[in-house]
C-alpha cells in the first residue's frame, strides 16, 4: 500500500500548439526502498515525460492517476516540495543559468532542502568543503564551483554537476535522465560510482536509458519497457541484455 | 511663488517666475532657445517614449537657503553604509544642487573648484538643441569643477548630490565639469538620493585628454517622489577610455541622457547600465555615442528589469561618421518584464556613413524562464526564492561590466539591501 513510489494508472498530456497532446497513457510502477529501476524504450515513448510529471513541471497536465511517495500525494506538491521531501531529478539536458554562481546556487538548494527537513543550514565554509570533497569525488575541476551554473559546461560537465547536485542534495529517491547519454567510458563510470555511493536501503533510483553499457556499473534490480505512454513489459536485469542485442521491435510487435 | 498659468507653454511654465532674468551671454541665449522650443513633448523625437508630464502642476521653488542637517545626515549615512569601502573615499556632496562643505570630505590628488564661484558652462552643452540644458544654463547655481592633472592616477571620488524638498516642491540644476587631463586616471562614482517632491536637472561636462582614463559610475537612488533629468556629455580623446555604468532604480521619473563622442583616433567608450523600477517609476536611459575618429570602440549593454507598472525607455543612438573607418561598436538592451502591466520601449539606432566598420546591436525582452525556474525549484529553492535569484543574476552580468572592484561591490551591496527578499510575484 503506502510503498516507497507508487505510481497507478498515470495520464499526462500537454498543450502542443493548442491541441492537447497524450503523452503518458496509464503508468504504472512500484518502486520499493533500496532498488535501482531502469526504464527504456524507444524515443518518444514517454519516459522523459514520467520523470518531468514526477518532478512537477507545470507544462503537464495530469489527467488521471495517481503517484505516491512515502504515501504522500505526489502530484499535489510543489517542486521545491518534492525535492525536501527526497526526489530529485537529474535533467536530461541540464538548465544554464546564466550569472547564477555555481557554488552559490548548490548552497541555496542544499540550505533551502536542510530547512524544509528541519535541519540546520550550512554556513559558507562548511558548505564549501564538504562540496569541493563531493566533486572531488566526481572528478570535477575545482573552478566548476566557481563558474556560472552549467554556462559553457561540456555535455560530460553538465552530467557530473547533476551528479554533484544530488550528492549534496541527498535525495532517497533520484530519477537519472538519460545521465549516461554523451558520456564516455570513464566518465560514464564516475557517475555510477557516484550514484552507487547513494545506495543505501533507504534509496531507491529510476534510470532511464538507452544503453546497456551504464546498467554494467549500476547494476539494476529491475527493467520495464515503456512503449506508447505505458509500461508494456518488466523484467530481470537480463531484459536488458536482450534489448541491447535484440533492440525494442520484438516487444513491441508482442504488445502490439 | 506664482500660480501656473494655464496660457503659458506647457511645464515651463512652472519655472516662469526665475527665467525671467538671465546673465551673461550664455545664459541669454539659453533662456532664448528655451522662449522658442518650451520643454519637449512627446512629439519630439528624442521624447517620444518619455512625458514631461510627470513634472505635474505645481511650480518647483528655488532651493532655500537652509536645509535641515540631520536630514541631509541620514540622507548621506543611507549613501555611505551602503558599503563599508564608501565612508574612506573622498567625496563632494552637494545639496540640493549646492556645494555643502560641511558633508564633504575633499579629494588631494585633483584639482578643484566650484560653479558657484567661477560658472564653466564646458563647450560640449547644445541648449540649442537640448531644452533640459538650456534650463539648466539658465538656472545652474552651482556644480563641481573637477580637473585631475596629467600623469594623476587621483583614485576614486564620489559627487553626492542629495535633494531635501520638504513641503514646496524645488529644483535644482547643478552644472558639474569633469576633466581628466593627458595620461590621468579617475574614478568618479556618482549617487544621487534624496526625499520629497524635487526636480534634480544636472548637466556634467566631461573630457577625458589623450591617453586618460575615467571610470564612471553613477547610482541612481533619487528619492520615491523626484524627477531627475540628467544630461552628461563626454568627450573622449586618443586612445582615452570613457567607462561608464549607471544603475537606477529609485525615482517617479529619471533620464540619464549620455552624449559620448569619440573625437579622437582609438578612443574607447563604455556606455552600459541597469535599472531595476517596480510601482509606477519610469526610467529613460538615452545615448548618443559618436564616432567621429577612427578605430574606436563603442560598447552598450542595458539590462532592464520592470515590475509593476513601470516603464523602461532604451534609446541608444551609435552614429559612425564618414571618417571612422575601423569602428568597432555593440549595442544590446535586454529586458525582463515581471508584470503583465511593465513595459520597455526600446530605440536602438545605427547611423553609419563609413564603410569599413564592425557593429552590431540587439534587444530582446522576456519574462522569467519557465524552465529555469522549474530548474532552481527541482533542487528544493521555493518559487520566490528562484525568481530572485534569476532576477539578480540577469541583473549582475551587466553590474559584472563595472571594472573598478569597489565601484562593483557599492552597486551590488545597494542592490542587495533594496531587493532582498523581493522576489515574490506580483
């Protein structure tokens, strides 16, 4: 019942030049503590949608369904709520904010989290060195805490400040958006090391992905095939094995 | 004083009874351009976007003589604690368009004098074709004449002008001379502030010689009620920089009117600035810059953010003679409207008569950026919160382009105090 995210019957569409347009057409998904999910399928299918709807942005319209979290009604909350009660998405194509300090802008969230969880707010120095430990641990060169957020970051930049981001943040529950997409084979491995450094029984992560290649670093406990809006399929992590050798066509025509 | 009179034209009306006995050739001449054009309405060009309206029915008293100290004390500490760095620099204060010794703190390294005892109207002023100079010509009692001679790196120095109108609205036209001579270096800030209904109408007359350098900030906090109309003009030599910046964000209606002209071959000059106005304030950044020299460099970046009702005005001509080859000129003003009920008028301008020149211009205007917000908000920043965050960030890039450090963190520390916390939607 009250599970760690329940997802049923999840409808969304969105407003695409006046005409409504069904993305998400009946998800469901259960997510218990301490696993790592992964959701693929082919473009289009709906899985960046799920993990916006998830995360609250307003351009969706939720027309049925419903998302639990620790049993609390997802879908009433506000973003900044969501992430103080432990989601936290990594975007798939990170936002730059132009003239927003990097250090700055991780201070402000991680305090504005700490405050909502009814925890004490960092001061500067604190705050500073446990982030230059935190991107240390990704790799990341000291100045991209100096730098403005994600202005002219490298595509592989932006996936290690999202990565850092929900270091900091210590969300219990992390959506990774094609995080892997761009990446090569080491960096590709410094961002699954970092969501491995999360897992905890009281962690749970969805990854959305098209390769195999981050599931060998992050090993999954389950993976679901989304296909026209919808879960069509779930396995073992072998499913994925088999997607990546087989592609997405056979199951599709199964479903069909 | 005497009451308007409806036959008289228009808002000169309003100063009819000190404009009748002017001095000296320049002030006759003035008074007789002024006699012919009246204040500008909005049929004239260069006040399309802006009403003298504004200037309302009431008629604006010359200063008194005495003006309370403590008000002028509070005015003052409001300018200086801004920032600890303020309090140390060597400032001019003027009130209500006089010189008050007993507020100033006078630089060394310049030299210095004042309109009142020896008026310099400068050549550079066209009341013929500025009405707000040819008032100022006209009524100017007082101003700064500032010289830092050559070879002088004379540090900073403030001019704070402060009004203090208390009951009878006033007005006050200081006529401020500004000469940076061959080699020299100076770093003038500016802040004007004050309280009551008062029309603040200054003139400044700069040259900067060959080879000098003159960083320029000017902080605009007049008080809530004032009008300010300011017209500075800028003449700029070879290989001398003209680095300017001004930041408004107080006042009912204020013009900051810059005419910069590159006289002189490789001359650098900088016109950029902010303004940030909410409620029913509007604020008017014009600028003439022209190139009238070779291989020059012009650079113009205004930021605007509007809330409320206010209004933003961006006219900014760039206009490249026939013998500046190798201009370099950019010119982009940008906008962010966080009210249905804000808006920018925005004049960029090229005029180019040479044929070999880089020049560029732009303006975009926007609201907040959903995806930015949604951005901030998904690391757990409440909405308010976010929106501040971009509103100051949008802002800081163009207070980024103030070199002078001290000068820099004056404009982002007065920003900070005023809008902390003020990012809720309106």
């Amino acid at each position: 019942m009250s599970q760690f995210l329940e997802i049923s019957g999840l409808c969304a569409q969105i407003d695409a030049d006046g005409q409504e347009k069904q993305i998400l057409r009946g998800v469901d998904l259960s997510i218990p503590p301490g696993e790592v999910h992964v959701i693929m399928g082919p473009n289009g299918s709906g899985k960046s949608t799920l993990s916006y709807v998830l995360a609250g942005r307003e351009d969706y319209e939720v027309t049925a369904g419903t998302a639990t979290f620790h049993g609390q009604n997802l879908l009433a909350m506000e973003p900044e709520e969501r992430a103080a009660a432990g989601l936290f998405l990594a975007f798939q194509s990170p936002i730059e904010l132009p003239g927003v300090n990097n250090a700055n802008f991780l201070r402000t969230a991680v305090n504005a989290v700490r405050r909502a969880r009814g925890l004490e707010e960092l001061d500067a120095v604190a705050f500073l060195k446990m982030a230059r430990e935190a991107a240390k641990a990704l790799s990341m060169a000291p100045d991209m805490l100096k730098r403005n957020v994600n202005v002219g970051f490298s595509g592989g930049e932006k996936k290690r400040n999202e990565v850092l981001q929900m270091t900091l943040l210590q969300p219990t529950f992390a959506i990774l958006d094609e995080t892997d997409s761009g990446l090569d084979v080491d960096a590709l491995r410094i961002v699954a090391e970092g969501v491995n450094r999360l897992r905890a029984p009281t962690f749970s992560a969805l990854v959305i992905t098209h390769h195999q290649k981050l599931l060998d670093y992050l090993v999954p406990d389950r993976i679901h095939v989304m296909a026209r809006g919808r879960i069509i399929l779930s396995g073992g992590p072998e499913l994925a094995r088999q997607i990546d050798q087989e592609g997405y066509t056979k199951f599709l025509a199964e479903v069909a | 004083m005497n009451a308007l009179s409806k036959d008289m034209s228009g808002p000169l009306a309003l100063f009819a009874n000190r404009l009748n006995t002017p001095t000296g050739a320049e002030r006759q001449s003035a008074a007789g351009a002024l006699a012919r054009t009246g204040l500008p309405d909005r049929k004239v060009e260069a006040w399309r976007y802006t009403a003298l309206r504004a200037l309302g029915k009431q008629d604006y008293a010359a200063p008194p003589e005495q003006v309370d100290a403590s008000t002028v004390r509070a005015l003052l500490d409001g300018v200086l604690q801004a920032h600890p760095a303020m309090a140390a620099l060597p400032r001019v204060v003027f009130v209500n368009g006089r010189h008050a010794p007993a507020f100033s703190a006078l630089p060394d390294d310049v030299d210095l004098s004042f309109f009142a005892h020896e008026p310099q109207f400068g050549l550079q002023a066209a009341p013929d074709r500025d009405p707000l100079v040819a008032l100022n010509t006209v009524l100017a009692e007082d101003g700064l004449v500032l010289r830092v001679p050559a070879g002088v790196d004379a540090g900073h120095v403030m001019l704070i002008s402060l009004g203090v109108a208390g009951a009878e609205p006033l007005s006050f036209h200081p006529r401020h001379t500004v000469v940076v001579e061959k080699d020299a270096h100076l770093r003038l800030i500016c802040v004007q502030a004050g309280q009551g209904t008062y029309f603040h109408n200054p003139v400044m007359d700069i040259r900067v010689e060959d080879g000098a350098t003159l960083e320029h900030v000017t902080l605009q906090t007049e008080g809530a009620q004032a009008i300010s109309l300011g017209t500075l003009y800028a003449h700029v030599g070879h290989q001398s920089v003209y680095d300017s910046f001004v930041l408004g964000l107080g006042g009912l209606l204020v013009r900051h009117e810059v005419h910069a002209h590159l006289a002189a071959t490789r001359g650098e000059v900088h016109v950029n600035g902010a303004q940030r106005l909410a409620g029913q304030q509007v604020g008017d950044i014009t600028s003439v810059i022209t190139h009238a020299a070779s291989d020059c460099t012009s650079r113009q970046t205004v930021r605007n953010v509007l809330d409320g009702h206010a209004r933003g005005v961006f006219q900014g001509k760039v206009l490249v003679e026939r013998i500046a080859q190798k201009t370099d000129g950019y010119q982009m003003n940008q906008a962010l409207l966080l009210s249905p009920d804000a808006e920018i008028d925005a004049k960029p301008e090229l005029e180019i008569y040479a044929d070999d020149v880089r020049c560029s211009h732009g303006a975009t205007v926007g609201a907040l950026d959903d995806e930015q917000l949604f951005y901030l908000r998904s690391r757990g920043i409440p909405e308010h919160e976010a929106r501040q965050i971009l509103i100051d960030a949008f802002l800081d890039e163009a207070v980024a382009l103030v070199v002078d450090a001290t000068a820099q963190t004056f404009c982002r520390s007065v920003l900070a105090a005023r809008f902390a916390g003020k990012g809720e939607p309106s």
